[in-house]
C-alpha cells in the first residue's frame, strides 16, 4: 500500500472532520425530536379528582381526603402548580362538594388567586354544570362554554362569611317558598347557631392539616331544593368539635357533665374516645342545656324538627368523625361512625321534607 505523504494525510483529517460535522447536522433534528418535550406533567403536577365527591361512605370519604389534601400540601404549602383532572369524575354529593368548594377559597384567600391550578374538564355533563354553577371552573381558570340547566343543578345556592350574619341565609331560606315557616324558622337557628360557634370557637387554634396559617376563620354554605326536600349544609376548617368542645367546658360546671355523659353512653373503662363519640356526646350536652332559659334553640332546634318530620336527617361531620340522626318509622334513630382520614373541620348537614308528616 502506498504511503500517504504529509499533505495528503492533512487532507484526508480535513475531509472526515466535514463529513463528521455533516453527520451531526443531519442527525441532529433526529436527536432533538427524540428528546423528551417538556410537558405539562413536568411543570404541574396532576391530580386525579376522584369519581364520587362525597364523605359518608368511607371509601368515598378517602379518595376524596387524599385529593383534597394532595391539592392543599401542593398549592396552598408547597407553592406548586397543579392540574386537577375532572375527567373520570362521576358525582357531586352535597357533603364532599361543599367541602372541596371551602378548600379551594380557603387556599385562594391565602394566596390571594388560583393562578398555580387548572383543571381538565369532566366529561360528564352534570358534573360539569355542577362545577359551572358554584363557580369552580372558572376559579379554576377554565372558561368552559357549559351552560347549567338542570333544575338539580341551578337550585344549589351558596353563602360564605367571616362573622355571624345570617341576613344572606335568610333570604336563600325565604326563597324556597314551599318551606312551612316552622322548618324555616328552625333551620335558620340551626345555621344560626353554627356561625356563632364558628366565631367563637372553631378557629380558637391552627388547624392541624401544616399550613400553619395564623388568624383563620370563615364558614361556607349550600341550600338546595330537590325531589321534594330542602338540604342545607355548612361547612367550616376550624379545628373541629373533639377538639372545641373539650377546651371549651374545661373548668366549669359542665366539665363533670361531660365526662358523665360519656361514661354512661360508651363506658367508663374507656382512657380515649373516637372523634365520633365526642360529637355525640357534644349533642347531649346541648340537650341538657335546654332547660336553661334561652338555651336549646338552634342544633336543638334541627332535631326537633327532625323528630316531627317522617324522613328528616341530620349529619354531622367533624374531624375523624360523623353523627348521624334520622326519624324513620317515628323512631330516631342515632349512629356514629368513625373514618381513618380527618376532614380538619366540621360539616352539619340538615335535610328535612318539605311538605311531609310535619306535626310542629
């Protein structure tokens, strides 16, 4: 083989290094579309809604916690932007609406916007009327074209506050003009009664749930009509009767009353009680107030209600816990249940039949 000279050698280096630069120049654009694209996933985080928004029924009342909590350590702790994913939600119960509905202005009114969240939109249609009608897709900065019609979606109506007013609560309850006043006069007391302990004690220490906010307070309502019923609900994120309660008797007469009750509905034997038992208990302390003069009106008055109308139902949930009183058949009926998941706060919702077996 012949022996390239100097010059011939220097030629041939300069004619790989231009075939080599040709190389990458065409392969480059191959390598570039290979290359992952940075996509909403790596920027926002998503989360998955899940497909009941509802709180009774316990593996129910676990997606929806997770999710919610998910959505407040995300946003409202961690400052990161999220993409809540609607499209495999199904159904939008009452309690867990109402308490999604609360966090989600809890963590705007701490971040002053809900710029770091969006949404997909669901593909069911009620749903997506649901979510139209109170609002949260466009807090959500989804401009969706939905028009809400069905009459089980525009009859929601909401209130929110910071203070005991019940002037809005009354003119929602005003509206439904089939409501004899006797059950309106009663479940005005009851929502009444569930501001006043909002402002005096629901917020009286942080909320255990990590954003160690300072200074909280607020209360959110729903009022709908449906199928011949009217169902209010009021949700707070104080932290929650089991804990309110105790602090607030701590010292006076009712401190022994307490404990007294508690042993004789659960057992003396008992060194901690559910979440659930504490609310049952906080009921019967506020039957025995009712031999006080001007005491015993609103919650009392609720169950009142509900023990003169055939299908009434009142459903407490507060941290850990739920209480649950109906009348079925003239007989109450009372249950507690207890969840492994806290909902930081307390939900009462009151059902009642609007023309039904009332007897006063």
């Amino acid at each position: 083989m012949k022996r390239l000279s100097t010059d011939d050698r220097l030629a041939w280096i300069r004619l790989s290094n231009k075939r080599e630069k040709k190389h990458l120049k065409r392969i480059q654009p191959l390598n570039n579309r290979r290359k992952p694209k940075k996509s909403l996933t790596h920027s926002s985080d998503i989360l998955k809604a899940p497909e009941v928004f509802e709180l009774i029924k316990s593996r129910h009342h676990k997606k929806l916690l997770e999710f919610i909590g998910k959505l407040r350590d995300k946003v409202l702790i961690q400052k990161n932007k999220v993409i809540v994913d609607f499209s495999s939600t199904k159904s939008m119960v009452v309690c867990g609406t109402l308490l999604f509905f609360s966090e989600l202005h809890r963590i705007e009114r701490e971040l002053g916007s809900l710029n770091l969240v969006s949404c997909i939109p669901p593909k069911d249609e009620t749903v997506s009327q649901v979510l139209k009608h109170l609002g949260i897709l466009n807090m959500l900065n989804n401009n969706s074209p939905i028009i809400p019609k069905r009459v089980d979606v525009i009859n929601w109506k909401t209130a929110s506050g910071e203070i005991t007013d019940a002037t809005k609560v009354g003119q929602i309850l005003e509206e439904q003009s089939k409501l004899p006043k006797d059950k309106s006069k009663k479940l005005y007391r009851g929502v009444s009664e569930a501001m006043t302990n909002v402002s005096q004690h629901a917020y009286m220490d942080l909320r255990n749930d990590g954003a160690n906010i300072v200074g909280e307070k607020g209360w959110w309502m729903f009022c709908r009509e449906e199928d011949d019923h009217i169902s209010v609900a009021f949700c707070d994120l104080g932290v929650g009767i089991p804990i309110t309660l105790p602090k607030t008797i701590e010292g006076n007469k009712e401190e022994s009353l307490f404990k007294t009750i508690l042993q004789t509905l659960f057992g003396s034997d008992k060194v901690k009680y559910s979440d659930g038992e504490l609310i049952r208990a906080a009921i019967e302390i506020k039957r025995s107030r009712t031999q006080k003069r001007h005491r015993g009106k609103g919650l009392l008055d609720m169950i009142k209600a509900i023990d003169n109308t055939q299908g009434g139902r009142l459903t407490i949930l507060s941290n850990k816990g739920c209480y649950l009183y109906n009348l079925n058949n003239t007989k109450p009926s009372e249950d507690i249940k207890n969840y492994k998941d806290s909902i930081f706060g307390t939900l009462i919702i009151w059902s009642l039949p609007i023309s039904r077996d009332y007897r006063g």
